[in-house]
C-alpha cells in the first residue's frame, strides 16, 4: 500500500471538517473512477466466447458484407470535410 500527500487551503480543510466529509474514503472515491473506463470487467473466457459468437454470426449470417473499397473512404471523407 502507499500514501499520497495532500495539501489543502486551510479554509477548503476547515469546510470539509465542518462537513464532517471523510476525506480519505471521498479521495480513494475519486482515484478509483480515474482508472475505471465505465465499462464492467470480463474475465479472458467470456471475451473469447463473445469474439466466437461474432465470428459464428458472420460466419453464419445471410447478410451481405462489402468491402470497404476506395468509395467507400472517399465518401466517408466527403461527409467529415462537409461538418
């Protein structure tokens, strides 16, 4: 485990104190959302049973998929360029 040193203005620490704000729970809040990208973690089984899903539904599907040929990017940068 390791500590991190904080310096407050001493106005900012009397007004977290008067709120009875447990600041070492809020900043370990803080730090924790720092690092988390909003989506839940998998385990390395479930992605490689979802990327298998993918890969059979393309495999298997009637859809048609094209290839993303030279109109395609042409058009694509059209469309940015007329933002």
């Amino acid at each position: 485990m390791h500590t991190i040193q904080l310096e407050l203005n001493d106005d900012l620490y009397e007004n977290i104190v008067e709120k009875d704000i447990n600041i070492q729970d809020k900043f370990k809040e803080f730090l924790s959302t720092l690092t988390d990208d909003g989506y839940p973690s998998i385990s390395f089984n479930e992605a490689q049973k979802r990327v298998k899903n993918a890969v059979d539904d393309y495999k298997n599907s009637s859809d048609e998929y094209l290839p993303l040929n030279d109109d395609y990017w042409n058009n694509l940068e059209n469309r940015i360029n007329n933002l």
